[in-house]
C-alpha cells in the first residue's frame, strides 16, 4: 500500500515536471483547437510569463463559445510576446488549446 501511494506520487511529480518542460509549440500538441481572444491587460506575471487578461467571450471561428467573459490567467511562452505587453493594453491574440492535456496559452498578440 505505501509502495503503491510512492509510486503515485512519483509518477504524478514526473508528469508535472514534464509538463512544465514541454515547450508550448505546435510540434509537440498534436491537437489543438484554436479560439480568437481579444481582451485588455490587468497585470502581468514575468516570473511566469502570464498575463492576467480581462477578455471578452471566447468562440472558435464556427461560433462554439470556449468561455463567457471573465478575468483570468493566460500563460505567454512567447518571451519577445510577453515583453511587449502593458498593463492596461487592448490585446487581441490566438488562444490555443491542447485538446489531450487541456493545456492553454497565448500567441499572435497584437
Ligand atoms: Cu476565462
């Protein structure tokens, strides 16, 4: 029984770190559903490159609505992306979505 709870927890810690290794780029997200985002910049996070976005509701380009208006955290692996954000900005980007692992993240800021 404790071998088995060592065991958990040793798997769900590698599964976490690779996780957060995996680069967000598209070689390595075989499925993918993309949404336009379009929002303003509350705050960012650099140590996590995340941006805090007030976005306004997110669809895919058929009209299935991802998520309903709200203020929300969004991972920005793109670091010359990230940089060129402001507090306060209007944004309008990409929202990708790794349908195997629900990963999500930000691109095309602009
Ligand atoms: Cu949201």
């Amino acid at each position: 029984m404790k071998t088995l709870r060592v065991l958990i927890v040793t798997l769900a810690a590698l599964l976490a770190g690779a996780c957060v290794k995996s680069p967000p780029a598209a070689a390595t997200h075989k499925n993918v559903q993309r949404y336009d985002l379009k929002g303003v910049v509350v705050r960012l996070r650099a140590e996590d490159k995340v941006a805090v976005i007030k976005h306004e509701r997110i669809q895919d380009a058929a009209g299935k609505v991802w998520m309903e208006p709200m203020t929300m955290d969004f991972p920005v692996p793109n670091a010359a992306e990230f940089q060129r954000l402001k507090p306060g900005q209007t944004v309008e980007g990409r929202l990708n979505q790794d349908l195997d692992t629900l990963d999500y993240w930000v691109d095309q800021l602009h």
